[in-house]
C-alpha cells in the first residue's frame, strides 16, 4: 500500500496546497452584489422554490450552496461550495497533465493556475463564472477517457453528466458542448473510429438525459431559462458587433495587466509559444480551444456587459499549454539550464504573489485598474464593504433591531453577513410601498433605513418623509458610502 501511495504523494500535496491557498481568510472580501442573490436564492430552495436562478441560465450553484443548509456560515459556505468544484477541477488538471503531457508539464500548468491573480480572485467568489473552469478541466478529463483514452462506456456517461452540470452552473457554458466533438477529431483512430463515435454520441446522450428533467421543469414554470437574459447581452447587428468587439478588445490589456501581471504574462507567453511549436495534439487542442473561447467571448459580448471573469474558462487551457511548453524546454535543457528557468520562473511569480497575499489581508488594495472591477469589487455600490462593516456594528450591539433597505441587492447582502442566530433583522420595502409622506405599513419608530450612496441620492426625496442620519459607512476611496437613517413621517 506504501510504495502505491508514494507516487501520489507530491501531487495530493499539490491539491492540498491548492485548497488552503484558496480558503485562506475566505471572507476577506465582502459579498459581491451577485452572491447576495445567490446565498437567497439557495435558501429559497428549501422552500419549495428551486428555479430562482434559472431566469439568469445558473441553477448548479445555487443548488450546492442549499445543499449546506442550515447557512449556518452563510457567504463562507456558499463559497466553499463552489471551491469543492473546483479542488476537483484542479485535480482533472494534474491528472491531464500528467496522462497526456508529462509529470514537468502538470506541474508548471498547476503552479501557474494556483499563484495567477485572474484565477484566485474569482475562484473564491461564490458566482457561476468560479466553477466554470473546474466543470470545463472535468469535461476535457472524462471526454479524454472517454474518446482518446478508449475506456469504458462509463466514462462517456460521467462526461455528459459533467456537460450538463456546466450547462447548468451558467446557460452560456453550452459552448462546452464543443469539447467532446474536438477531442474525438484531434484524437481520432481510423482503426476504431466507429467506437469514437459511438463513444461521443453517448455523451451527448448523457447530457440530454440528465438536462431533460430540468428543462421541462422549468418549461412547466414558464421559464426562459436564462436565454432571453443571454440574448440581450449580445450584439445583434454585424455592425454592432465589429464596434463592440473593438471596445471589448481596447479595454483587455488593462485586465490582463491587473489578472496576470505583466512578468507573468510574459513567461506564459514564452511557454505558450514553446508549447505550440512542440506540436503536441494536447497542446495544439488546447492553443486552438482557448482561442476559439476567446474570440466567441469578446465578439458576442457588448462592452457594457462584458466581465473579466467571463474569460475564466481559458485558463485552465492556457495553464495545460503552458505545461506543454515547459515540458518541451525543460526537456532540451541541461541541469544548469534548468536551475536558471526556475528561478526565472520564481522572479515572474513574485508580484502574482503579492496580489494573492493581498486577497488575504487587504483586498480593498488590489490593483483591480479602473472601471468596472475596481468599482464593482471594491469602491461601488455592487461590493459588499460598508454592507459588511454596518452588519458587524448593529449585530455587536446584541440588541434587537430591524434594518429596512429599498433594493433588493443591499437586503441580500447585508443577509449574507449577519451572523447566524442575530437579532438585527434586515428587510426589503421597495420604493412601490413607500406612499408619499408615509411609512410602509409595520415600519416601527425604532427601525433603521439604509440607503446607498451616491446611487440612492435621489431616494429621500421620492419617499416624502423626514430622515435623520444616524451613521455613515464608507468604502475604499470613499467613492460610495452606506448611511442608515431614521424615518419621520412627514407631518
């Protein structure tokens, strides 16, 4: 039993390290207006009401945080939830490596994905794009058993059920679907085509089978199923879309600057470049994949809806075509060579480094860049500080208290970061109940309202009753600020 384990022991410390790396002061970052309605959505599952995400194509998330019920942790489980996924997306990439590259190969593509900014920024979130690159690292694992590997029927099944599982994590994950069909061309055997094939279609019969339920499900409940929402962030004109896409592309090196770091861009680049020239299917089917995401990303998103994190799903295909490049030098390369790249390899790492011990301890200091992450993660009204620090405040007071708020992303995130068993109780009274001069009904003297600023200047004077401010809590810059205030009707 010994000398079988002992093989595996540096890669099982690989994934532990991995897992700390990404739990480490988990809540350091507050939560982000999206994992608000997450948290609420999953806690509306044990009422009965499964499907509240599917009007926005993310269901799979959502059903993993209910699984944690009571919420006991709120946030910090529900971003564990998804980082389960991804310690066994991460796994799949060591295994990748390992089966189709070599040993030097897997370790270099998990160093670069477990130190890269882009990827630990985003992977403990608890938002659909996070999981995305473990569901694809999964699908590209089983469809490589599956097609390439000629294993049991099997491992088609568990490949469409992962297929689904993406699909249903995030509607737009459907270009998943494209995997299996390039893996079976890439690795195609004339001598066994016909079991390719049948393999293949055995996959995409799994998907179906297990998509099938929920999509009459959810046709029963008269659900777009999230393609509506998908739709509308596009463009719709071949004109529109050269236009967009051009902002799209002028914006990217701003983020690639702050997700990658350029030092480590630059060794990346180095090694995707080595990677392609060995021209090893594994790495030309990863080059091709990552470029083909890419390009359908940027060109079917508009510059005002398009996300850094919806690039996510490339870097694991780029960590994969990395490893391949540094198989290829490192294998060419005498012992001294080899010395002199790895601490090249170390000085690169240094300022990615930085910005992952930053996530830890102070993340209002990141070098996000400009609008929109900055502003979304940190300094706006969509990030969760001010939110968190009014939670920590009224719930330390032990005291019962209710905290009443006009919009629905405030309510759900100061929810995600009330402790659990506290007697502040927040509340949402959208502004179609407040009737001019007048309270909601059941408002008491003693309830609080907080409103968010500079976004809700406009509210008090909607709402026609008397507020008093009480405190005010600022975010990184002081670009926006929350105020809770008392309510006097007017007279």
């Amino acid at each position: 039993m010994g000398r079988r384990l002992k093989p595996a022991t540096p890669w099982l410390a690989a994934i532990l390290l991995w897992w700390w790396v990404r739990l480490h002061n988990l809540l350091q970052l507050p939560a982000f207006i999206d994992e608000g309605a997450q948290l609420q959505w999953a806690r509306l599952v044990w009422r009965m009401q499964p499907f509240h995400g599917a009007s926005d194509g993310k269901l799979l998330g959502i059903w993993l945080g209910a699984a944690l019920w009571p919420f006991a942790g709120g946030l910090w489980l529900l971003r564990v939830a998804g980082l389960l996924v991804g310690v066994c997306g991460f796994a799949a990439l060591l295994a990748t490596a390992r089966r189709w590259l070599g040993a030097r190969a897997a370790v270099v593509a998990a160093a670069l994905l477990l130190v890269l900014p882009h990827a630990h920024f985003f992977e403990r979130m608890a938002v659909a794009d996070a999981v995305s690159p473990a569901l694809l690292m999964l699908v590209l694992w089983s469809g490589l058993h599956a097609l390439a590997a000629q294993r049991t029927r099997a491992w088609a099944v568990i490949c469409g059920a992962l297929l689904a599982a993406a699909v249903l994590a995030k509607l737009s994950n459907l270009v998943f679907a494209a995997i299996p069909f390039l893996i079976a061309l890439v690795w195609l055997r004339p001598a066994v085509w016909r079991r390719q094939l049948a393999a293949l279609l055995q996959i995409y019969l799994a998907a179906v089978v297990v998509l099938l339920p929920v999509w009459l499900a959810l046709t029963l409940v008269q659900s777009d199923m999230g393609f509506d929402l998908l739709s509308s962030k596009g463009p719709h004109t071949l004109g529109e879309t050269i236009i967009e896409t051009g902002k799209i592309v002028r914006s990217l090196p701003g983020s690639v600057a702050a997700y990658w770091t350029m030092p480590l861009l630059v060794l990346a680049g180095l090694l995707w470049a080595a990677g392609l020239a060995s021209r090893r299917r594994m790495a030309l089917f990863c080059g091709f994949a990552a470029a083909a995401f890419l390009v359908l990303v940027v060109t079917r998103s508009t510059d005002g809806m398009f996300e850094s994190r919806y690039l996510l799903p490339v870097l694991p295909l780029l960590a994969l075509l990395a490893g391949a490049g540094a198989e290829r030098l490192l294998g060419a390369a005498s012992a001294r060579a080899q010395m002199l790249l790895s601490l090249l390899a170390l000085g690169a790492a240094v300022p990615a480094l930085q910005f992952v011990m930053l996530t830890w301890v102070a993340p209002q200091q990141l070098p996000l860049g400009a609008f929109p992450d900055r502003w979304e993660y940190i300094t706006g009204w969509p990030s969760g500080f001010a939110l968190r620090a009014v939670a920590a405040e009224l719930a330390g007071r032990n005291a019962p208290l209710t905290v009443i708020t006009v919009d629905q992303g405030s309510w759900e995130r100061l929810q995600a970061h009330l402790p659990y068993g506290s007697q502040v109780r927040a509340v949402v009274r959208p502004l179609k109940d407040w009737r001019a001069g007048r309270v909601p009904p059941g408002m008491q003297p003693d309830d609080l309202l907080l409103l968010d600023h500079p976004r809700d200047d406009g509210v008090p004077q909607q709402l026609g009753v008397g507020l008093s401010a009480v405190e005010t809590y600022y975010r990184p810059q002081r670009e926006s600020w929350v105020t809770l205030y008392r309510v006097q009707p007017a007279p």
